[in-house]
C-alpha cells in the first residue's frame, strides 16, 4: 500500500492510503468527484442526524397535540421509565 494526496469533492485534501490492487489514479479521480473528506462526511452526518431528531421530535409533539391528554400522560411516564 502506498501513500496518496486525495482532493476530495468538498475541496480539502487528506493524504490517504490505497491499495496498488484498487487502481489508485481511477480511485482518486473518482473521489475527487464523489466523495467528501472525512471531517466533512461527518458534519454532514451529523447535520443529518440533528434534522432527522427535530423532524421525529416535531412529530411527537404534533402527535402529541391530537392525541388526549390521558393518554399523553401515560406515555410520558412510560417513556422516561424505558430511559
């Protein structure tokens, strides 16, 4: 395995190693214009994260809002009881 300067698509380069048997020249080509460093993919995973929490809590509360109060109070105190 050799060491490399990958570009990736986000702009920012890591110094990566691959394998001579994964074709590194294609590999690279084909980050540089698929896919995001490693500090970026995480941003982006937690950003999706933080998005898909506030669409589920967003729901829960909207559920929440049709549902009647008797039984809101059960699962409120079910829930903390599992935590």
């Amino acid at each position: 395995m050799a060491m490399y300067i990958v570009n990736f698509k986000c702009g920012h380069k890591e110094e990566m190693e691959i394998s001579e048997k994964a074709r590194p020249e294609q590999r690279m080509e084909w980050m540089s214009k698929n896919a995001v460093c490693f500090d970026c993919y995480r941003k982006e995973n937690e950003k999706r994260k933080q998005e898909r929490l506030k669409n589920n809590l967003d729901t829960f509360v909207k559920n929440q809002q049709d549902c009647p109060k008797e039984f809101v109070d059960i699962i409120n105190k079910n829930f903390w009881n599992l935590i």
